[in-house]
C-alpha cells in the first residue's frame, strides 16, 4: 500500500509531520512543471530560487530518509502539468492514496480538489501547519462588516497568541501600533548594515531553465545568487536580520533612498512564503529580542506587525474573496503597464530606481511597492490586473494569496475600499519628505503644469477631481478635497490638462 504525498514549490518546511520519520508506506513527490512557471511571466530570479530550493529540500528529505520521486523541469518524463504527472506517477506507483497539503492559491487549491475527486483511490487534503490563522477565520471575526480593519484584525491575534503583551487586553508600552514612530527619512546613518545572505553559483542550473524554454524576465544574478536554499539559511538570516538590522528597523521602514536598496529589512518575506521558516519562530525572536533589551519596542511591534497582523490579514481577504478578487477594477482603470515597467527606463528617478531595483534584485520593500510604483499606477490609471500581474511576476516573495489583496486591494483599491480606508496615492511632496529620490530628478518636484513638472502633482489632483463622486464622502479624504474646493478653477484645468498629456506620452516619461 502505497500513498502518494505532493509537496508544492512553496510547502518546503521539513518540520511538517509527515516528515517527522520515515515511512516506508509514502512517496514523496516534487515538480518543476511548465504550468507554474507561465501562468504569469516571472522574474528569473523568482524561478531559480524557488526550483534550487526545491531540488536542496528534496535531498535533504531523502537523506533524512524519505523516498522521494523528483521531476526537473527538463526531465522527458515531465509533462509539464501536476495532473498529468500525478496520473503517471499514480500508476507508476500503483499507488494506493493521494495525499496534498492545503495549497495557499486558490487556482491550485480548485485543480487538486477537482483532481482528488475525480481519482479511483482515496484523496485527501491536510493542513500545510504553517500560519496563524485558518483560511476563513478573517471572514468569521469581520461577518457583517462592510470594510475589514487590519488593526481590529491584529489586536485579536496579539490577544489569542499572547505577543508583546503586558497583561490580558493589554499591549506591551500601553498602545497596540507604533507607526507613527516608524515614518522617519534616512539621513545616511546608521549605514546599511552588509548584506549577511550566501552566495550560490547557480549558472548551470539557470542555463538547464532557458534551454527548457521557460521565458522570464529581470536579472538572473545566477553566479551570485542570494536567496536562501533552505532553511538552516534562513534560520541564519533571520538571526542576522535580529541583530544587525532590527534595532533601526522601526525608524526606517518607510524610508526611499537611492543609496541603498535593503537598509533595515529583512529580505526574509521569500523564506517564509516558501515556509522554510514558521511566522511563529519569527515573531518570537523578534519578541525575545525586545525583551532582552536588544531591539526598541517599536522596532519589534513594527516587525511582528507585519507578519502576525498584515500577512495573516491579507490571506484571510484572499481567501474570502476568491475567485473574482483577481478582476476588480473600482475606478475602471484601462491604461496598460508602459513598456518601462521591464526595463526602468525613465526620467521619473523614484520609479527608474524603485522598478531597476525590482527588475535587478526581484526585490522592493514595501513603500517602494505602494507609494512609489503603486502609488503612480493608481494616479495614473493603469488597469488593475495587469499591475497585479506584473507585482506577481517580478517579486521574490510575491504568491497570490499575499501579493493579490496587496496589490488590488491595498495597492490600486480596486476592491472599492474594503481593504484600505482610502486610496494611497500623494503627490511628490511625500515622495520628497521620505526620500532622495527628488534630487537631481528630471522633472520639477514642485511644479504642477509645464513638461518638467513632476508627473505625480498633476495626476494627484486629476485623480481626486475625476473620483469626487466616489471619494469624496470618505472622512479620511476630507482634507483633500477641502483643499480642491479651494483651489483656482483655472489652476485645476491646468493641472488636469498636464494630467491628459502625462497618460498620453506615458512611454516618453
């Protein structure tokens, strides 16, 4: 009796149980397949980091013991989807069950479903044992709500799992968030610390893909690759990450620089979504490291918030809200992605460097994702599902059930609001104040109307003046169109006239 186990690109936790001994009664099976790596046109680096990861955790599992059946992607036997592998394997096998842990993609959790219900033996699906929270435990704390607070969400989990609390109800220091210490510019010091990840050399490995005809796009850095291959490295870089970068973590995790392209983050997202590591194992020496007296506490809420808070949160409106999520389009945005967005060929410097560093390194913290690239699709009105598309393809860390709500929800409010309470978009004045990327610029950081005026000031009030009808009852926006009440007619014509010409020579920016 024979069952056959699946394990995805993104399940490579050697803690799970179905490893914690040998069993002579299970197979493991792993696959590199045509299907995942087209769906959506990917990062090279993405690819490699992924396939190198799953080949080092498939060797591991077999020298722990295991029986494992691997399928390269160039291997004659691949046909190139999990269906069709798992039929032959099934037979090869004369296997007598199939088993899979749950998949964190809705299209791959509806196709092993459908696939398990439709074998002649029994198929079953078992928990990945990776996140906090259940799949559909946002939807049960948020049922009846119009719009889902991340804060609410947050507190309930510091609650139930008893992180940086100082007593039942309450929060270490007296309050729940220290955003508001987190918002600081970088001045140059405390500099960047090195970067602590180890290299590989995976230049055969990355030729083997091209020869296979898998098509990506971004800089492969094969002979320095970065990422982690398992998880003893990634337990060495969470370490490093605690002591080298955490303690400025807080004051600098908003901040833009064109001199650094890391600063305090900890480039750990990859490790996780791979589950390598276990957010709980994070979040407890991020807490421990607080408690000894290492790193400030806004610091380690500020980290802590974003893996027990927003990623917990952002899988539960994924899962909520698929299928569909994927196509709404709130402000009916058309425009497609400028041909820029492959390359960073652009003036607007704070692009060039936020999407070159994503096309070199697969890689951008999160301002950069929201208020910089993000930030000017919205203004710009670029269609929703080609920015989701493209955040999807070209980051490290970016699988649907993160990258989706994030993008669509958080990033474009194409959802209408119920993930964000209002559109995050500003003009250069933000951009400015978090940043050096205005500097020697092109294009004019304080000028509206004219050919250097910074794009993002005429597209900021074209897109409220367009959006009134929408947007202009939202209490967290009263500001703004105060501010356009006020403004000179002739100055708003102006600016939306600058606006039309920004969209229309958006390949010439």
């Amino acid at each position: 009796m024979t069952t056959l186990r699946l394990i995805l690109g993104d399940q490579l936790n050697p803690k799970h149980s179905w490893l914690a001994a040998p069993d002579d009664s299970a197979d493991y099976v792993l696959m590199e397949v045509r299907q995942e790596t087209d769906y959506v046109l990917h990062h090279a680096q993405k690819i490699i980091a992924i396939f190198a990861a799953m080949r080092d955790f498939a060797r591991q599992i077999q020298l722990a013991g295991h029986r494992v059946h691997y399928l390269a992607i160039d291997d004659p036997a691949n046909r190139q989807s999990l269906p069709a592998n798992l039929d032959a394997l099934i037979a090869q096998y004369s296997a007598s069950a199939f088993e899979y842990q749950a998949p964190d993609e809705w299209r791959l959790d509806r196709q092993l479903a459908e696939y398990a219900r439709q074998l002649g033996i029994p198929g079953r699906m078992v928990d990945s044992e990776h996140f906090y929270a259940r799949r559909d435990e946002a939807a049960q704390l948020f049922a009846g709500r119009q719009q889902w607070l991340m804060e609410h969400f947050y507190r309930q989990m510091r609650m139930r799992h008893g992180v940086l609390m100082a007593g039942p109800g309450k929060p270490l220091g007296g309050q729940w968030n220290f955003d508001r210490d987190n918002r600081k510019p970088w001045p140059g010091l405390p500099r960047e610390p090195a970067d602590w990840r180890s290299a590989h050399d995976h230049s055969a490995f990355w030729q083997s893909i091209e020869q296979a005809g898998v098509a990506s796009f971004g800089e492969p850095s094969a002979q320095h690759f970065l990422w982690p291959l398992n998880r003893a490295e990634a337990l060495q870089q969470l370490d490093d990450f605690i002591d080298e970068a955490l303690p400025h973590f807080g004051d600098f995790q908003d901040a833009l620089t064109w001199r650094a392209w890391r600063l305090f983050h900890s480039l750990l997202s990859f490790a996780l979504n791979t589950k390598m590591l276990n957010p709980r194992e994070v979040v407890a020496k991020a807490a421990a490291a607080h408690e000894s007296g290492r790193v400030p506490l806004a610091a380690a809420e500020g980290f802590i918030r974003q893996i027990l808070g927003w990623r917990e949160y952002v899988r539960g409106v994924y899962w909520a809200n698929m299928p569909g999520y994927e196509t709404q389009n709130y402000f009916d945005h058309q425009l497609p992605l400028p041909s820029w967005f492959w390359t960073g060929e652009t003036r607007m410097r704070c692009l060039a460097h936020a999407i070159g560093q994503s096309l070199e390194h697969a890689y951008a913290h999160h301002i950069q994702r929201l208020m910089v690239i993000g930030n000017f699709a919205l203004l710009a009105g670029l269609n929703p599902a080609a920015v989701h598309r493209w955040y999807l393809g070209v980051y490290i860390d970016a699988f649907e059930w993160v990258e989706l709500p994030n993008t669509v929800g958080m990033s474009q409010f194409a959802d209408g609001g119920k993930l964000a309470t209002k559109p995050y978009v500003s003009s250069a004045a933000y951009i400015d104040r978090m940043s050096d990327y205005c500097k020697g610029c092109h294009y004019d950081k304080k000028a509206r109307v004219g050919d250097r005026a910074c794009p993002f000031n005429a597209l900021y009030w074209d897109f409220f003046a367009r959006n009134g009808e929408r947007l202009s009852a939202n209490p967290r926006l009263g500001m703004v169109y105060r501010q356009l009440a006020r403004m000179n007619p002739a100055a708003l014509i102006a600016a939306q006239g600058r606006a039309d010409e920004v969209r229309a020579g958006i390949e010439d920016l």
